[in-house]
C-alpha cells in the first residue's frame, strides 16, 4: 500500500537500500529529520549476495551511524587477516595488527544490509519495495516511474543501485572504464573447518588467467570465486561447474579449503569491473557506492566505500536543503573523483607486484 507521504512527493527518493542507500538515509534522517526521505528497492533478485569481507576501518563508519553495538551482537565472523600467494607461491599473511581496530570481519550479507535499511526506516526513511523504472524532470525536481508501484516525485534524488548504475544508464552518461573483470563464484557448504592454511581468514591466490578468493561466511558457507576478465572467462569456460572445478583443482591454496566443502549452486558471474561516472550526473541526482564508481574487490573497500559516499552525500544534500548551500555537491564529486584516482595508483601498484606471468594478457592488461 501506497503512504500518502509518498503520494505528496518527498524530497530525497534514494534508489536501492545496499549499504550506500541505506547509510544516507540514516545519516540524512539524523542531520535533517525534517526532510521526507524515502528508500526505495527492487529486492533481491539472485539466491546469494557478494561481497562479505571488510577491513577493521568499518566499525568507526558503522559507531557513526550509531550502529556499532547492534553490529557486534550480529554474530558476524570477526577476521584478523588475510592471507595471500601473490608475486609468489607462499601464503603471505597481512595482519590487521597495525589498523587502530585490528578486527575485520566477515559478513553475513543479508543479515548486514538488513541491519542497515531496517535503521533507516526506524528513523523515519519511507520504505518502498519497487523497481526503479525511468525518472523525467518535473517542476519539484524528478518525476520517478516505478512501474506497478506508481510515480512519485522528489526534489532530490540519490542514485544507490549498485552496479547496475541505473541512472547513468537512463540518463546515458558516460563512465571511465577501467577494465572488464568478473567474478565467477560458487557458494559452498561447509561442513567442518578445514586443516588448511587459511581457513579462518580470508585468502588469495593468483594464477595465470587472473586470481582466486575464498573465505568461509556465517552460516556454516564458504564462497570461492574466480577472478578473471570477461573475453578470458569466455575462454576458459568456466560457467559449468566441472570446469570452474578443474581450475579450482589446480590452485595450491584455495583448493584444499574448499575439498570437504558441498556446493549449493552451479557459478554464478557477478561484474566487478573498476569503473567512475565522476560528476557527470545532471543537478539534482547525486550517485553513490557503486552507482558512482566500483572498485576492484581485491581491494575489500566496496562496502566502506559505499558507506563513506552515503555519509557526504548526506552531508551536501543536507547544506543544500538547509542553507540553499550547492557548494557541497561540487566538493562531494571533487572528494568521490581524488577517491577513485587514489585507488587506480593502488590498484595498479597492487597488480604490479605479481610479475610471474607477463605475457598473460589478464596481467599484461594490468602492468
Ligand atoms: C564479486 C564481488 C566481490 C566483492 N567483495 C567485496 C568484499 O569482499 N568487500 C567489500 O567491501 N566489497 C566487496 N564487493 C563490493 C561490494 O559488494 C559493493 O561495493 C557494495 O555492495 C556497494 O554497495 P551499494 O550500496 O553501492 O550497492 P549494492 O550493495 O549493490 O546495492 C544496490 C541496491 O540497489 C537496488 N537496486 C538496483 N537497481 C534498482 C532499481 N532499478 N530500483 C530499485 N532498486 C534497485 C538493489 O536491489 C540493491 O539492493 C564485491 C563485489 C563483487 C562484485
């Protein structure tokens, strides 16, 4: 059923509640209680969600939010370190110890990106289970086409859908690509702990055509993914499980902690490509998390990422709403676009140190 609020207009619909929908909404709604804000998701459209692994810098982002203690009590797997074989056959371990909160963790998804929409609506965000459709311009701002669900207009309007970058898309804006990575991941049950190095952390290793992450997640389920660009995941034909389960096969690290393990679903392909629409959206629209930009998982920042660009977005909706103050909107996509290129150095510096497999076009396309 439709709330009248909604009916009337509101002044910030937020596309998608993922940590960066949901983290504005929250902010929003404790620096500016009075603006109507509602947040709008298609729900979930695949069995299992990605993306469970984040460094020790979450929990300041998360006490902010004013969720730190409900956080703690979620029975999320704490995490010390990663370990990872790059730039050579050993496992190298990279403990938390030097981050001024040495616990990571590993997430259990749903449960995590629950916590965080379901804080929003406790604070006044207007759910709204819908699809988000097309969006016009209109005299209080944007007119936005949620099919069956109807048209709501909002003087504000916060682009949070993920990767599926719905608005540049309806807006056809154009974005830097970086390259064309994919995940191709299989989730697993895991039945007992395995005695391999690794099993309590989460673990990389690279070969030839790309890399491979596992890590074990609440709810007795590990998930290992093949990293590897599209063209060359075409090659390998690894969407058939006894395929994805040669190369498996032939990892040193990966593959014991995976052997006692029984998959749940045939691999699944997820993009993970590193991409920025910098400030190319139009007044009015204000992209975050992975809308605006992605970034490659081996650097475990989406999440943060998403959370952070939820907060300053926030922060500029907010001075434009109370003090009539656009300045903020240029600073928020002049912060997001340092951001993304502070990243590129990293990630290219990260790529570089695996120097095995020059000619291989997966790190050739990378040095
Ligand atoms: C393979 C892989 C592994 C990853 N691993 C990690 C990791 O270990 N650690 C880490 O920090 N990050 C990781 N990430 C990245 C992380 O998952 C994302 O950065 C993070 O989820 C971004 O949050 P978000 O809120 O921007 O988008 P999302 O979490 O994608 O949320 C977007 C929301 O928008 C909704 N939506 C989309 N379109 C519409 C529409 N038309 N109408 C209404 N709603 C819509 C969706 O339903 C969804 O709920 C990984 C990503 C990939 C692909």
């Amino acid at each position: 059923m439709r709330s009248n609020l909604i009916d009337a207009g509101v002044d910030v619909f937020i596309v998608g509640a993922g940590p960066a929908g949901a983290a504005a909404a929250i902010s929003l709604s404790q620096i500016a209680p009075h603006l109507r804000v509602c947040l709008a998701d298609a729900g979930r459209d695949r069995p299992f969600r990605v993306g469970e692994s984040v460094p020790p810098p979450i929990k300041p982002f998360l006490d902010h939010l004013g969720l730190g203690p409900a956080f703690i009590q979620a029975d999320h797997c704490p995490s010390f370190h990663t370990l990872s074989a790059w730039g050579g056959q050993e496992l190298i371990g990279n403990e938390f110890f030097l981050y001024v909160h040495n616990t990571g963790w590993r997430l259990d998804r749903d449960r995590f990106d629950r916590m965080l929409a379901d804080e929003a609506t406790r604070l006044g965000a207007k759910p709204l289970t819908a699809t988000v459709r097309s969006l016009s311009p209109c005299a209080q701002g944007w007119r936005i086409d949620c099919g069956a669900a109807g048209k709501f207009a909002a003087r504000f309007v916060i682009d949070a859908s993920g990767r599926s970058a719905l608005l540049p898309r309806l807006l056809k804006i154009p974005s830097v690509k970086i390259d064309k990575l994919v995940a191709c991941a299989v989730f697993f049950e895991q039945q007992s702990v395995p005695d391999a190095p690794g099993a309590d952390a989460a673990v990389i290793e690279s070969f030839r055509d790309g890399w491979w992450y596992s890590a074990a997640i609440p709810g007795s389920r590990r998930v290992a993914m093949l990293m590897t660009d599209a063209d060359i995941a075409r090659q390998l034909r690894i969407s058939q499980l006894p395929a994805w389960m040669a190369y498996l096969a032939e990892t040193r690290h990966i593959q014991p902690l995976i052997a006692s393990c029984r998959p749940l679903a045939p691999p699944a392909f997820w993009s993970a490509a590193s991409r920025n629409f910098g400030s190319a959206y139009p007044f009015g629209i204000l992209g975050i998390g992975d809308a605006i930009s992605s970034f490659d998982p081996l650097s475990s920042q989406g999440i943060i990422k998403a959370i952070r660009s939820g907060l300053f977005a926030s922060y500029a909706i907010a001075d434009y709403f109370l003090r009539n103050d656009e300045t903020g909107i240029a600073r928020y996509y002049a912060l997001m676009n340092r951001e993304f290129d502070a990243y590129l150095t990293t990630r290219h510096e990260y790529y570089r140190q695996e120097q095995r497999w020059p000619d291989a076009p997966f790190w050739n396309r990378r040095h």
